[in-house]
C-alpha cells in the first residue's frame, strides 16, 4: 500500500484516524496503531508480518531482561541476542544471495571452481528500517539511555507504525516515547492542521515534482548510449531532484501521519543542496540514518577524538557500511566510498576548502554530490562509467524526449530545493489563499494518481 494510492488515502487512512480517535485508553490507542501498522505491512505480503512481529517479541524480552538483571553478563546477552538475530534476519534477506554472487564472481576470476546455492529471496520491504527501530531500542536500552517499557502493546506499536514503517525515518524509542506514552492525552485539534499540512507538502514533492522528473528520465536512461552531453546532464540534475523530493515527500507524509495521530516524529532533511561542505550534507541528508551511523558505528571506533589516521579509517567504514545499507549492489558500496573519501579530504585539506569563496561552496558541493548520484541510480558500474563519459566528452544537441516538461520541473525543484524554506521551517499557519493553492495542488494529485501515476518511493527498496 502507498501513501499515494487510492486505497490509502480513500480507505485505510480515514479508517485509521476516526477509529483511533474513537478510542480513549493508551493500551487501546496502542494495540489499534498496531493492528493497522500490520494490516498496512501485509498489503505487500502477509507473510513477512512474522518476521517483523519475531524481531519485535526478541527486542521486547530483551528489553525486559535489561530491566530485570543488573549483573554485566547478563544484560551483555540481552544486548548480543536480539542484535545478533536482526542482524542474521537482515543479512539473509538483502545481503545472502550478494554475498554468495560475489565470492562466485570472485572464484569465477580466479580461475577457480565453486557452486553455491542460490536462494529465491524476497526483500522485506521496510526491513531495514524496522531492524534500526528495534536494535537501536535495544543498544539505548543497555546504555541506559532508556528505560524499556514493560508495555508490550506500546513497544509493538512503536516497532509497527505505519506512517515510518516502511521507508522510514529511523525513529529511535526515546525520540517518541514522551508522546508514546502520553498518547492517550494527545490533543486531536493541536496536531490536525500541522499533520494535515506535511502529509499535502509531502505528497506534492513526490506526485508532482519527483514523479513528473521520473516520467522523463527514468525511460530516457534506457537508450543512455545515445545521449547527447546535455542529455547526460540533464538527466544527473534530475535525478538528483528525484531523489530529494521523493524522500523528503515521504518524510514529509510520515511527519505529517504522525502528527494526525498525536505522535511527533523528528526531521529527515534539512535542506541538503544548501549544504556548505560534503560533511553538512550528510548533517542534513536522511539525517535519522546518518545520525545513527554516527552514534552506534563512528563515535563507538573512535570519532574525530583519535589520530588523524584513525579518523579517516573511522569515516571510510562508516560511508563503506551506510553505502552498503542502501542495496546489495556494488555500486552502493562504492557510492559509500565516495562520499567516504569526499569526507576524509575534507578532513585532511578543510583549511583549504574554507578558502574557497563562499559562493562557490555550495554550488561544488552540489556537483560533487550529483556525480555520486550518478553511481548510485546506475544499474552497475558499466552503465555509471557510461553515463559519466557522456557528461564529460562533448556531444552537441539535445534529443532528450520530454525536455520540456523536464526543464519546467527542474527550474521547480531547483526553486524549492535552493531557495525555498523546508518543511519544518514553515509555520503552517496558512492563509485562505495560500490554503486554497495547497487545496489545488491537493486536487492535482488526486488527478494524477487516478491517472494511474502510483510509483513507489524510492527508498522502499533499501
């Protein structure tokens, strides 16, 4: 089920509000906003409702081991199993058959016979974010960062939610578990106009700004061979647009479905393209992810607080591991590395970065995160070094099918993405007209996904 859909936004979704707000007690506004997470999650297959609810029921009892056992050793397994397990979980599922293929590839090169097993895996969607949700609830907990609850109904409606549950952003317990566990006083009128205002924003950046660029370059990229320069360039500049609105607007939807349900979820991007340097772009690009890696993989080696060295091995595993994160492909690790080792130069030479005019950053440190778009939307490497060498050997003219529509969006998308305050710098206290143009652009992509234009968000896939 999408967020752009039908069947959501004319269904499942007016269902889940008014029944939610029907019910008064916590244990039941928790076991209903568990119930429909489920009913949402089994709209792709059922089936996976088990994995999720045996990571939840590991996480759970841990949790209660941490509360009960003070003795190290214990609470070192309480923290080990449940981790282990998510990580075992995840790892089959996305990484088993990469991991397989590449030793194969790697035998095949060396000349060496090898036969392993192939397994027909389907990816859970949502995985990876519900497998963060859990181990970081758990790593907080034997921190003692948190208490864990001993609500079994709150903790499975944290893991659950439907508006983060599947594309995130990486929520962690003690960043909602004030509103959590005052969800039974939450206070429908206070959250409704702000909820109601990021869920349209939301939709409006992935309906009609990244799907209208998707419609145009995502065909065009299929006859990437024949692309003039201009092609080869409009097509990296629309991608990266593509990717911005398309998860930022589903940020934007989440933030927006948790406020309709008393529940304040944190911020996932923070105007990226007006970053300054490759290191604030990673402060505000996906930031629930980058902070995690930040906490629970760089700090813990060391951070910045070690030999220079050091600090750079810190930022290649970190980037090598979020790249990896992303898919089970090459191309995404390597896509880690890069912006591992835009990191480390920054690191190293950031004396000289800081000379470099001021009106100059950010424009470079757009170009440099475009080029790494490049790698990341490419098939493979064959397809990345192609589109590369289109953009960077002359080929005149533009036979981009579509420019037209393309151009017009991306004058859009560069106006909003450069210029334009984000989501959580708006007040959203909109004026009849400014809520009759939102009430607009509402009824535009209602057109257009009865027109058929449901496509997925993109990081479903990670």
């Amino acid at each position: 089920m999408l967020f752009n859909s039908w069947i959501f936004l004319f269904g499942f979704l007016p269902v889940a509000y008014f029944v939610f707000w029907k019910i008064s007690s916590a244990n039941g506004r928790y076991f209903w906003l568990t119930l429909t997470g489920y009913v949402f999650y089994s709209f792709w297959n059922y089936k996976f409702c088990a994995l999720m609810l045996a990571s939840t029921l590991a996480s759970y009892f841990a949790g209660r081991g941490l509360l009960r056992w003070g003795d190290p050793a214990r609470r070192k397994i309480c923290l080990v199993l449940p981790v282990t397990l998510d990580l075992l979980l995840l790892g089959f599922f996305k990484y088993a058959n990469f991991f397989l293929g590449s030793v194969h590839s790697a035998a095949t090169w060396a000349n060496v016979e090898m036969r392993f097993p192939v397994f027909r895996i389907i990816l859970p969607v949502g995985i990876s974010f519900y497998t963060f949700h859990t181990i970081t609830y758990i790593v907080d907990g034997y921190r003692g960062v948190i208490k864990p609850t001993r609500n079994f109904l709150e903790f499975s409606c944290y893991v659950s939610l439907f508006a983060q549950l599947v594309a995130g952003p990486i929520v962690r317990f003690r960043q909602i578990e004030y509103d959590i566990e005052h969800i039974a006083e939450a206070d429908r009128a206070a959250h409704l106009n702000i909820g109601w205002s990021f869920f349209v924003i939301g939709l409006v950046k992935k309906v009609l700004i990244a799907d209208t660029i998707a419609a145009v370059i995502n065909p065009a990229l299929g006859s990437l061979g024949t692309f003039t320069t201009a092609d080869a360039w409009l097509c990296a500049l629309g991608y990266t647009y593509q990717i911005y609105f398309d998860f930022s607007g589903y940020s934007d939807m989440a933030v927006g479905l948790g406020h309709l349900f008393g529940l304040r979820l944190p911020q996932n991007f923070n105007s990226p393209y007006k970053a300054a340097d490759p290191s604030d772009f990673w402060r505000r690009w996906h930031m629930s992810l980058s902070t995690m890696l930040r906490d629970y993989l760089y700090i813990p080696m060391g951070g910045g607080r070690v030999r220079l060295l050091t600090v750079c091995r810190n930022l290649m595993i970190t980037m090598l591991l979020g790249g990896l994160w992303h898919g089970a492909n090459w191309t995404f690790v390597v896509w880690g590395g890069y912006h591992g080792l835009l990191l480390v130069f920054l690191r190293v030479r950031r004396t000289w970065w800081e000379r470099v005019a001021g009106g100059f950053r950010r424009p470079l440190t757009f170009l440099l995160v475009m080029l790494g778009w490049v790698l990341f939307r490419s098939d493979n490497f064959r397809m990345a070094l192609l589109w590369l060498r289109q953009m960077f050997s002359w080929r005149p003219g533009l036979s981009l099918s579509g420019s037209g529509a393309l151009l017009l969006s991306l004058v859009v998308a560069a106006s909003v993405a450069h210029v334009a305050p984000n989501t959580f710098e708006i007040k959203h206290e909109w004026k009849p007209l400014a809520q009759l143009g939102w009430a607009a652009m509402l009824v535009a992509c209602v057109f257009f996904i009865a027109a058929g234009q449901q496509s997925p968000f993109l990081y479903f896939q990670f």
